[in-house]
C-alpha cells in the first residue's frame, strides 16, 4: 500500500491549502475585513487610509481571487471587488468536522487511558 492510499481523501483539499494559504498574511486578511463591512470596493477604496501601494493591494487582491475569496466586475475603467463568503463558510465546516473528529479521539484516548 502506498502511502498516498494512507491519508484521508477530501476532495476540497487543494481549495482549503489556497484559502487557508490566501488568509495566511495579515494585509490580505485586513482586505477581507474592510471587503466584508461594507460595499464592494474599488482598488482607489482599498487603498485610501493604508499605507499600501495601488500596486501592492492589486498583487494581494490576485491571491483572494485565485482563492475564490473575492470577485471583480469591471465599470468602466475601474475593477469593483466584491467578497464571496462561500469558500470561507465551507472550510468552516471542514474545520468543525476535523475538530468534531479530534474531540472524538481525544475521548477515546481519556477512555482508553481511565480504564
């Protein structure tokens, strides 16, 4: 038996390392934040009040993107950002499950070593 064959399969595995990856840096996780109090923002928005470059917030808004965070339409000359709360409410889930998954073992651990 390989040891591919060993580890659990989950098919949202790749998906959960890029927006666990995406989330993993404090700048994009404040875009995140400032996305999700309000209304869908341009690069002008997301910029005003950091000290960040246009070019900067640009390279950290790719990343969301690519991990399905966050969304852009263009009006215009102007690229709108808009936050999609699925992929975070779904690695939500697969949180709860594997801590669902490590409180059972840990009881059975308490189980095993009481007895």
């Amino acid at each position: 038996m390989s040891r591919k064959n060993l580890r659990p399969s989950h098919p949202n595995r790749s998906s959960h390392a890029v927006l666990f990856a995406a989330l993993g840096d404090k700048t994009r996780l404040a875009l995140v934040a400032r996305l999700s109090a309000g209304q869908p923002a341009s690069i002008s928005q997301l910029t005003r009040g950091t000290r960040l470059t246009r070019q900067a917030v640009t390279k950290h808004l790719r990343v969301l993107q690519r991990a399905a965070i966050v969304h852009s339409a263009r009006f215009g000359r102007e690229a709108i950002f808009s936050l999609d709360p699925e992929p975070m409410r779904q690695m939500q889930e697969y949180l709860d499950r594997v801590s669902r998954q490590w409180d059972q073992a840990l009881a059975r651990l308490k189980a095993f070593v009481e007895e």
